[in-house]
C-alpha cells in the first residue's frame, strides 16, 4: 500500500481512486484465472500470472507476488502447475482484493 499512500500523497479520494484502478484490474484477472483449466495449455495461465504478478507488486503484496513469480517460472521451465497451487494463488488474490475493498468503506 506504500506506492498508493505516495501516490495519493494522503488524499483520501485520491487513494480510493488508486484502490479502484487497481480492483478494476485484479478482478477480472482473478476471474480469468479461476476460469483456466490446469489440463489445459499453461501458456495463458502464464500470461494471467505475470500481469497480476505486475499488480501486486505495486501494491506491495509481496507474498503473492512471490507465489505467482514462482508459479509463471514454471511454466516458462516447461512444467505446469498443480490446482491446488492455483487454487492457493486465487484464494490469496481473493483476499488481497477483499483487503482493497474494504479500504474503499
């Protein structure tokens, strides 16, 4: 949150602006990503990932920045992931956007 904080330069209305255009983003990625099949191709999975892993690095969540970093190696490795991991991945996007929204209360 520190990247919003400087951008809103402590504006409250500035930083729920910020706090939109991030969820705009973030929730229909997570949608995408919790639409893909694991027996599928990884390559659009991979995409998924490396756009979000972009969003929350700028947010400064950097445990799911981690996780995804990790996941999108992978699979440029050749490997897939597991559902599990991808579930794991989206149950943590879910309360990260959880977390956004209740800032914009």
């Amino acid at each position: 949150m520190e990247i919003i904080d400087r951008l809103s330069a402590g504006d409250p209305e500035k930083k729920k602006y910020y706090i939109r255009l991030f969820l705009d983003t973030l929730e229909p990625e997570l949608e995408n990503l919790r639409g893909a099949h694991i027996g599928a191709p990884q390559e659009p999975i991979r995409a998924i990932l490396h756009k979000l892993k972009s969003q929350v690095q700028t947010i400064g969540a950097a445990d799911a920045h981690a996780m995804m970093s990790a996941h999108e190696q992978t699979i440029k490795g050749g490997g897939t992931i597991s559902q599990s991991e991808l579930d794991i991945t989206c149950d943590l996007l879910s309360t990260l956007i959880q977390n956004l929204q209740d800032l914009l209360k």
